[in-house]
C-alpha cells in the first residue's frame, strides 16, 4: 500500500500503522499500538506519536515509536525490571 506523508519516517524508530476506519487520532498520543503474534500473545509494538491527516483513512497511517528501539532505555529506566520481547520470537 502506498502512503502519503511529507515527513521523514526513520523505519529504525518509527512504525507507520493503520488502514481505512482504523488508526490513531489527536487524542490517542502516547496510547500503545498492539500486535498479537502467531501464539496469540499480545505485545506492544509502539507507542503513538503522531495521527496521520485523519482518522483511520488509508493514505495516512498513524506513526508510532518503536518500542524495540528503545529497549536499552527501558531495562536501564527499571533497573532490569522490564525488558523487551520481540513479538515475532515468541
């Protein structure tokens, strides 16, 4: 699918999501975006940091931080207490 976004998305931090009727809007900042893997488990795969133009339309995904690109930051941030799993292993 192509998408249209004037912006640099750097595909080692940032995931583009969504499809037509589903995506972020203005006030989903910071809410997780979730995918269940071939278990069904469920992970956080990012967290949302920006709406694409509109709501859920299939030009414009939302964009969402990598969770796994920050997992160095998130063991030391807790001490080791959590850490991350990539979706795709487990």
């Amino acid at each position: 699918m192509e998408f249209e976004y004037s912006g640099h998305v750097d595909e080692e931090l940032m995931i583009c999501a969504g499809k037509t009727g589903k995506g972020s809007c203005k006030q989903d900042t910071g809410g997780p975006l979730l995918v269940q893997n071939k278990n069904g488990s469920w992970f956080q795969y990012g967290i949302t940091a920006l709406f694409g133009m509109s709501c859920g339309h299939d030009k414009h995904p939302g964009i969402y931080a990598r969770v796994s690109a920050f997992c160095d930051f998130v063991s030391k941030t807790t001490n080791g207490t959590v850490n991350c799993q990539n979706p795709d292993t487990y």
